[in-house]
C-alpha cells in the first residue's frame, strides 16, 4: 500500500474540498470526550489548520463518544413514506466521516452480515455502506477504558476504510484503502507527496506506544483475551453471576445504544393529517418488552436473563454464526452505564468461574 504525507494545511484544504460532494464530520473536543460535529470550512486553510491546532478537530486521539453506526442506522429514521420508496437520508448528500476509529470499523464486520450479507438486505444500510467516504485515524491517544486488543483488534485501522491517517507532527500519513480513496489522492496530488522511512517509522513507533498504552489497561483490568472466551458463556448459563451483576442495572438501554456492534430495531407507523409513515428506531436488549409477544409472554422476564442475553448475543452467538465476537473492545459501555456495570469485571468473573 503507498504511503503519502499531508500537511495539517493540506488536509483541511482536502476536506473543504470534500465538501462539495459529501456532508463531511470530523471529531470536535468537548471537556474530555470527543464528539462528530459537521466539517465547516474556514474562509483559508491556514485558519482551519489554527482550529485543529488550538484542539478544535481533533482527528487523532481517541474515540468519539457516538459510535459510527450513528452514520449508518439513523436512531430514528423513516423507512417508509406515505408507501413511496424513496426515502431521502437527513442530509442530501452522502457523509465523509473524518477520525473514526479501529474499534468502530470493526462494528461494520457485524452491522454488514446483519444488514448487508446475510439474508435480510437493508437498502438504507447498504447505500450508506456504498455512498459514504470513511477517512479514518489511528489512534494517537488512550482513555483507561480502551481494551481492543483483548478482541484482537489493533488501535489503527486495518481495513473497511478509503484513506486512513496516522497523525504525526510533519502532518499525517495517509494510506487508500479503497479505489475510493485511491481517486481522491489522485484528483488532489498536489496535496499528497511521498511519505519518507522517517514518517513510517515514526508512524509505527506511535502504533507500537499506543499498543503498549492498550497492553497497560488489559493488565491493570485483569482483561481476559478472546482466545480465552470460547465457550465460556454456555458454562456459565446458571451462574449466579448474571443476576449479581444485573442487581444495579436500571434497564436504561444505553449500553445498547453507545455500542458500535449492536443493532436491534423496532418498526411502528405513525400518522398525522396527511400522511402515514413507518418509522425505525434503535432498540435495546435489556428492556423487559424487548423480547415480549403477543400475548404478553416473556421468554427473558427477568433483568439478569437480558443481561446474560446480550453476553450471550456478543460472546457466544455471534462467533458461533460468524466467527467474530460482537464487541470490539471500544469501552463505551462502560463510560456510559450509569449502574457501573462493567463489561471487563464480568468478562474476567465468566472467565475465572469456568
Ligand atoms: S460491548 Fe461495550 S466495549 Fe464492546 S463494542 Fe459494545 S460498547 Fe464497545
Ligand atoms: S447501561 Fe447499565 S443500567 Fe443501563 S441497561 Fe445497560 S447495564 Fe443496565
């Protein structure tokens, strides 16, 4: 794969030019959490630079509070109008996410065989998947809930993406890694040029410190590795420990709704005076009438079997039907449970019961 080097100028002059054909978002620094906010361009690219600069974008770092998937599966969203089949995306033209991450292109491995490769094809997921432009980052940064690596996933993107950078103090390296992103170097060479062994290397060494940042908090978290989690679910199917764990839970559902792997929806129709619509919304497994029919039964009646359902869904069910584990080890949960239940303690708790 060529590698090439932009200036911090020369990317902003990329993105303002990007924006002809796509909305494009990049991460913005709110207090410690970042978050995707729309790319407005300055009137010159040495301003924008500034912004970057004084941290206003910040395309390395870490994560984003919102997962990617909010790109993708809108939280609401129209998937039928007045019976028409021409439903319009928020924004008219496609998105160019800047600065996502490995841990949420790794969601795609899951969102793509739900949505896209399986049997069931979601037209509104697969155009997103074809329109959008993914710009991704490595990351340059680690927060103490960040444990991809535990899931095998590396904290720079590897694949799933049309150029990624890895942000240096020269600028950033930038790699295509579709014919996407191959045509937007080319059309815009003049702002590309060859990246030096001196780039790579110091690209590399930031994997390598960054890795080792990741390495920390497995330890420090005593962090079991995918390899040790084969199975473990099912061992623990009576365990006394979903129903520990699930004492604080408040069934608030935002473990579900940060996650970049999760998923599941819920369709009604609404209607006002002129016209009817079916609408889709993101749902979440540890709600009661989640699983509930007709009827009123409940195959997962109790809080702990909701808990243990969604383990079940990302450790167990998901490796058995498509060799991957739904959970990319991006944290979000565990920042988000207002009841501080923590993804790592139960795993480690599975782990040691076995
Ligand atoms: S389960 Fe938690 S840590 Fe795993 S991908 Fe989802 S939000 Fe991230
Ligand atoms: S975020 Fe925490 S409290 Fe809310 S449903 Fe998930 S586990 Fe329960």
């Amino acid at each position: 794969m060529a590698a090439y080097l932009i200036s911090r100028d020369g990317l902003f002059d990329l993105l303002t030019r990007v924006t002809d054909s796509y909305s494009v978002f990049v991460p913005v620094r709110r207090g410690e959490k970042r978050f995707f906010t729309k790319f407005e361009p300055s009137s010159s690219p040495e301003e924008s630079s500034k912004e970057m600069e004084n941290g206003r974008y910040v395309i390395g770092e870490v994560r984003t509070f919102e997962p990617l998937k909010i790109f993708y599966l809108r939280s609401r969203g129209i998937v039928a109008d007045g019976f028409e089949d021409t439903v319009t995306r928020a924004e008219q033209k496609p998105y160019c996410i800047v600065g996502a991450k490995a841990c949420d292109i790794k969601g795609f491995k899951v969102q793509d065989r739900v949505f896209r490769d399986d049997e069931y094809k979601d037209p509104f997921y697969i155009r997103e998947r074809e329109e959008n432009l993914i710009i991704s980052a490595d990351c340059a940064s680690v927060i103490d809930t960040c444990y991809c690596l535990a899931l095998h996933v590396n904290p720079y993107p590897e694949e799933s993406f049309d150029i990624n950078l890895s942000e240096m103090s020269a600028g950033f390296v930038a790699e295509s890694g579709s014919e996407k992103g191959k045509r937007l170097i080319n059309e815009n060479a003049s702002l590309f040029q060859e990246a030096k062994a001196e780039h790579i290397a110091e690209r590399d060494e930031q994997r390598k410190r960054i890795a080792g940042e990741v390495k920390k908090n497995i330890k420090a978290n005593d962090i079991p590795d995918q390899d040790r989690l084969k199975g473990v679910i099912e061992k623990n199917f009576n365990a006394p420990i979903w129903k520990e764990e699930a004492e604080t839970c408040v069934e608030c559902g935002a473990c579900n709704m940060i996650c970049p792997t999760c998923h599941c929806f819920l369709m009604y129709d609404q209607m006002d005076a002129q016209r009817m619509a079916r609408l889709r919304v993101w749902d979440s497994c540890m709600i009661k009438d989640f699983a509930q029919v007709a009827g009123g039964a409940n195959p997962r009646d109790h809080l702990w079997m909701r808990l243990r359902n969604r383990f079940e869904k990302k450790f167990d069910y998901f490796p058995k039907i498509g060799d991957i584990y739904a959970c990319t080890g991006c944290g979000r949960c565990i920042s988000a449970c207002p009841a501080k239940i923590d993804i790592r303690r139960i795993l480690k708790r599975l782990v040691e019961n076995v």
